[in-house]
C-alpha cells in the first residue's frame, strides 16, 4: 500500500520545479479496434510530468489542469488532448504503420536493426539511431566483481563510454551496484527541458558509479553524459516510477532521488553504495565476517526550503523533521497529529505532498 502511495507523488515529482497547482488524472490508451495499447507514453507539455500505460492500457498522471496531454505511441500518430480540468481519459490512437501484436494488449515493438543517435534527440523528434563515428570497443575488468563488462570511447557528447553491466550476482554476492537486475523503461528529462522517450530504449542506473545507463539491444550500452540530464524516471516490473535529478549541493557524482517536489519544499534522499568483499575468517573454534560479497546501501535526506534555499540533511525521526519544517511549524505538528506509523519514503512523500499546499 505504501509503494501504490509513493507512486503517485513520485509521478508529480519528475522534471523540474512545480510552479503551480496539479490535480491527478487517470485513462485508458485504445486503439480503434479497442484493444489496450501497452508503453504509450501519455505526457504533461507544459511540466514535463509523464507516465507509461500498463499492460491494460491504463495511466496515472499529476499534471496541470489547464495543460495538454501528449499521447504518442510507436506506430501510431502523437495526439494532443486539451486537459480542462477533467479528471479522466479515453485516447484512441490512429495507426502509421503496421504493428505486430496480440488483440488483447498491443506493445510497441523494437526494431533490431534500428541503432541510436541520442545526440539529436527532442521531444519533438523522431528518434534518428546510427553507431558513432569512431566507435571502438575494448574489455576491461570491474574492480569490485572482478567480471569483464566493456568500454568504449567515442567522439558522442552525449554519452561517455559503452559498457555491459553484469546484473546478476553470483550466489556469493548479495545486493546490486545497480537500481533494478533487469533493463526498464523510463524517460529523461535534458538540459534544455526536452523530454526524452522511447519504447526502444532501456535504462538502469549504476549507484556505485552514479550513471545512468542507456541500451537498444540489453547487451551494449552507453553512459548519458550527466551535462545532458536534469532529470530521469525509470518504471520498474510493476509499472512504478522512481525519480532522480540533479542537486550538486548534496553530490556532484551521483544523482539524487526525488522524494517530494514543491512551491515550498522539496525532499530528496541521496543513495550511496559500497563494496564489501568476503571477510570470513574461522580458526576451527569461532568464525567471524561474512562468507559473501556485499552492495551495501547507504541513505541520506535532506529537505529544501525553497523560500530560503536552506539544504538540510534530516534522519527519519519526527524531532528531526520538526526541526527542518520550523518555518511551518503548526503544519508539521498538524500533519504529525494525524498520520502515525513508520516514517518511510511514503511518509516522506505524502507530508511533504501536505507541506506543499
């Protein structure tokens, strides 16, 4: 329940800074015949808030209520809908091509043969996929799992290197560099405030290295160069999205998770991890460490007053978050007052979702 919670907070939280009221939205994504369209990517113009369609062709979306929904799906043609306040939606899309897929749920399909050239990429352009010039690659060891995975330079701007991560841990390994063991779908939010999205593209973020990681085929990939990111979503097996952006105040390295976003305040909660390697020792009498490698996950919020622009690093204890909400002091204690239970992530987004009124 608290995950179902956190996705719809974390769906308003994706691009930027919110300016203005939101309300939530939910529909449906047809075609003519009725089947559901599976991966339509249903958008907000004007904040750049957006959502995929499950398997039923079904969305939920924060947007403003007086901005447009873009609906766009591969093979068929991007339909504008003026949002006027309605709270939901039926879209049929009209067909460009032919797509090859079952009645019940139509997915777009990715083309093999297709590469990719992010470098020219906008929310208004087709994707145009080329190999780089200059694109070489060679295999190097990862330090911490000892497994080839592969790099490539290359004279792109908009990607640092080709590599092949390893998602999977052998049963001596527990925990992940990784966010997610499978590439997901998501969007990327760039520089000049374009969205960037397509069924043919899959990501993942590497916590350790703090980049986020691109792919067509799932067996070679490039690392966005972080100058091209303000932000990105990734949806994992369910559908949920989990968002990060950019806050050099907090770390200049990595990306920061959005929490909660707002007029008046903003939750993030940096992830850090490490590598400890097997330290078991035994002397036939007593054992001590661990007889498995570990990615250990480390988690740090910090909350903004936007007014003031005061950054605080905060522990999840209500004292704690008193202390960073002392500037509404009366709220905080209000909100307190009628929501108990563990303070988590959901706790975290649904007060910061209250402070924000």
């Amino acid at each position: 329940m608290k995950k179902i919670v956190l996705m719809a907070y974390l769906i308003a939280a994706t691009a930027g800074f919110v300016s203005a009221q939101t309300i939530n939205i939910t529909g449906s994504v047809k075609t003519r015949d009725g089947d559901a369209l599976h991966l339509a990517f249903v958008q907000d113009k004007q904040y750049k808030y957006g959502a995929y369609t499950d398997s039923l062709g079904n969305f939920a979306l924060a947007v403003n209520p007086y901005s447009k929904l873009k609906v766009s799906c591969r093979g068929f043609k991007d339909t504008l809908i003026s949002i006027n306040n309605q709270p939901t939606f039926t879209v049929t899309l009209r067909p460009v091509v032919n797509i090859v897929a079952s009645r019940s749920t139509i997915t777009p399909q990715a083309n093999p043969n297709l590469d990719i050239n992010i470098i020219t990429m906008t929310d208004e352009a087709s994707l145009v996929l080329s190999n780089p010039p200059g694109f070489t690659r060679f295999a190097f060891v990862d330090p911490f799992t000892k497994k080839n995975v592969y790099s490539s330079p290359n004279r792109f701007d908009a990607a640092q290197g080709a590599i092949m991560p390893v998602f999977h841990q052998t049963d001596e390994t527990r925990g992940s560099r990784y966010l997610f063991t499978e590439w997901v779908h998501g969007y990327v939010v760039d520089a000049v405030d374009s969205v960037i999205q397509s069924p043919l593209l899959f990501f993942n973020y590497d916590k350790m290295g703090g980049g986020l990681l691109l792919t067509k085929d799932k067996h070679t990939a490039i690392e966005v160069y972080r100058e091209n990111v303000r932000s990105f979503t990734l949806f994992d097996a369910l559908n949920q999205p989990e968002t990060f952006t950019t806050v050099p105040e907090i770390d200049k390295t990595h990306y920061v998770q959005v929490i909660a976003l707002g007029n008046n305040y903003k939750i993030y909660k940096s992830v850090t991890t490490r590598f400890i390697k097997s330290d078991y020792h035994s002397d036939g009498l007593a054992s001590t460490g661990n007889n498995f490698d570990l990615y250990e996950d480390d988690f740090t919020y910090y909350i903004l007053n936007v007014k003031t622009n005061r950054l605080a690093k905060i522990g999840l204890k209500r004292k704690a978050l008193k202390q960073a909400f002392a500037a509404d002091e009366a709220k905080a204690d209000t909100y307190f007052k009628n929501n108990g239970g563990d303070i988590d992530d959901g706790y975290l987004a649904a007060m910061g979702d209250y402070m924000n009124k």
